[in-house]
C-alpha cells in the first residue's frame, strides 16, 4: 500500500480510501462489517462517511468495525446535509456544527475525527461563522483535520483566505467528483486546491460504475448492476460518456490492462491527489479496488493519450 500526505498538512492517507457511503443502505450490516474488516486487511487506513449516510448508520457500522483498530486509521466524517426535518437539524452553524460533531462522535465511537468536512457549501451561514466553529472543535481536540467537499474553485479558495485572515484552522483536504468520464474539475477546482495547498480526494473514480468494465455501448445494462436498479446512475450513462468509455476500453486492452486499471492508476497519477475514494459492495472488489490503483504506472505518454481521448467536458 502507498501512502500520501494530504495537501500541505501533515496528515498521511493510504492511497486508497473506502468510500463508505454503502454501509446500513445498500448493503446490510453482516456485509457491511466484512467490507470495512476487508479494508483494514487490505491496508487501507483512509475511511471515509458522513452522518448522513443511512441518517448515521454508516457512521455506526463504521465505528463498531473500527474497534479496537482506532489508532491505526483515518477516520473523516462530514456534516451540513440535511439529517432531518426542520432548519435546526441541518447546514453549518455555530450550533449545527457542535451538535452534528457531537453526533457523530457518539456514533463512530470514538473522542476525535481525524478528518472533518463540510460536505455542502451553506449559502444562508457566514463562512467566516463556519470556520471559527470548526477552528474551536479542532482546539478541543475533537477534530484534527479540516476539509470541503462539493466546493467550487473560488469557494475554496475564499475558505484560504478567511482562514489565514483570521487565523483559523485551514481546510486541508478538498473532496469532488473526479474521473475519466467527468473532468471539469480541472478547469478550476483543482487548480485552487495546488494553489492553497488543499489535497484533492476524489470519489466516483469508477463514475458510479462506468469505469468498472461491466457496461458496453449499444447493450444493456446486467440487470444486477447499479445503472439498471437506479436511474439516478443511469442517466450519467450518455451516449458520448459510453463512446468515450470504448475508446478508453480499447487503450487499456491493447496494453494488456483492464478498464478498472486504467480508471483507477490514472486517478492516482495525477498529482494533487492524496486519496482516491472507492466503495464496495462486496469484500473482494475492497481488494480488486486496492490492486487496480497501483497497478499500472502510467508513463507521460501514454497520460498524454489519455488527455488526448478525453479532454475535459
């Protein structure tokens, strides 16, 4: 297993994180504690949730597989999404953000969060407001890190900039779709993250399964699989998206590599990448997940084909 520092920060990650957002939903809570313990044996040590995942089951299932097992990990939670009805049970508020940490705290079982974001930006709160509630859980010690999730370029680097203005803890650690079938962040989300020294943590670097190898242009989808249950994934399978998906097929085969070889080495090339985010639903694709992303060391040529097969959309 390879392991990165995030960002500028002294905070280090297995290149590979689990993605827990499966844990207490799709998959029940058995299947769910063998994804977590096929993880740690795996080497992962970045396990990434939010409470509102399950409405906290994934931080429950999380915490209870994590016994025992807590210094040798990286726990990252995130809070704003909404976790009931009302305006007092969501957003980042002075009150939400002591009330959501304490939450999750309980939850996960444990008296500090390695890594906490903001997993929506709160357009009714004061960032300022935001970051000095966070800044005063980090000095209690009840959170290490700090990080922003679904942020727009100059968002984060608005969030630098009021940090260092008023000397608050600074987000380390950004979190965003990433792929080889979605890369409009690179116009400017990823470039505000070099620019403030914030590591990038992509999720959906298989973009919800695209990427996997299972679907091929002009078929159907395998009634078993994620685009032919939801239609929310099903309609990210455009025409273009699954003709740029042949092309990228075709450049991994003639290298004798799978799809999921591709996907996940290329992810783990570029770098501002710090963790590469992975779910699963089942304990083998932990492993095949663990293996694809350090499978293939990609040269700059062939990087440079690959930019050449998928410019950014």
């Amino acid at each position: 297993m390879e392991y990165r520092h995030v960002g500028r920060s002294g905070l280090v990650t297995s290149l590979i994180g689990l993605g827990c957002n499966n844990l207490g939903a799709r998959l029940d809570e058995d299947t769910s504690r063998a994804v977590v313990a096929a993880a740690l044996d795996a080497g992962y040590t970045m396990f990434d949730t939010a409470d509102s995942y399950g409405l906290g089951a994934s931080e429950a299932i999380l915490g209870e597989g994590l016994e025992g097992r807590r210094d040798e990990v990286v726990i990252a939670t995130k809070f704003s999404s909404p976790m009931g009805e009302g305006p007092y049970r969501r957003g980042a508020s002075r009150t939400y953000i002591v009330q959501a940490c304490e939450a999750s705290l309980r939850r996960l079982r444990t008296d500090y969060i390695d890594l906490y974001y903001l997993h929506f930006p709160d357009p009714k709160t004061p960032l300022e407001e935001t970051l000095s509630a966070l800044d005063h859980l980090v000095t209690q010690g009840k959170v290490r890190y700090l990080g922003s999730s679904n942020f727009a370029g100059w968002q984060i680097t608005d969030a630098e900039h009021l940090a260092r203005a008023a000397g608050t803890s600074r987000f380390v650690a950004s979190q965003f779709e990433w792929n080889l079938v979605s890369r409009s962040a690179e116009a400017e989300v990823v470039p505000a993250c070099a620019h403030a020294g914030v590591g990038v943590i992509p999720f959906f670097p298989l973009a919800a399964g695209l990427l996997s190898g299972k679907y091929r242009a002009g078929e159907a989808f395998p009634s078993d699989s994620r685009l032919a249950k939801h239609p929310f994934f099903a309609k990210l399978a455009t025409d273009e998206r699954l003709e740029r998906i042949e092309v990228l097929r075709r450049f991994a085969e003639d290298r004798g590599r799978h799809l999921i070889d591709l996907a996940m080495s290329w992810m783990a090339a570029q770098p501002s990448v710090a963790c590469v985010l992975a779910g699963a639903s089942r304990p083998e694709q932990v492993r095949a997940n663990a293996d694809a992303v350090v499978a293939w060391q990609l040269s700059p040529e062939e990087l440079a084909a690959i930019d050449d097969a998928t410019q950014p959309a």
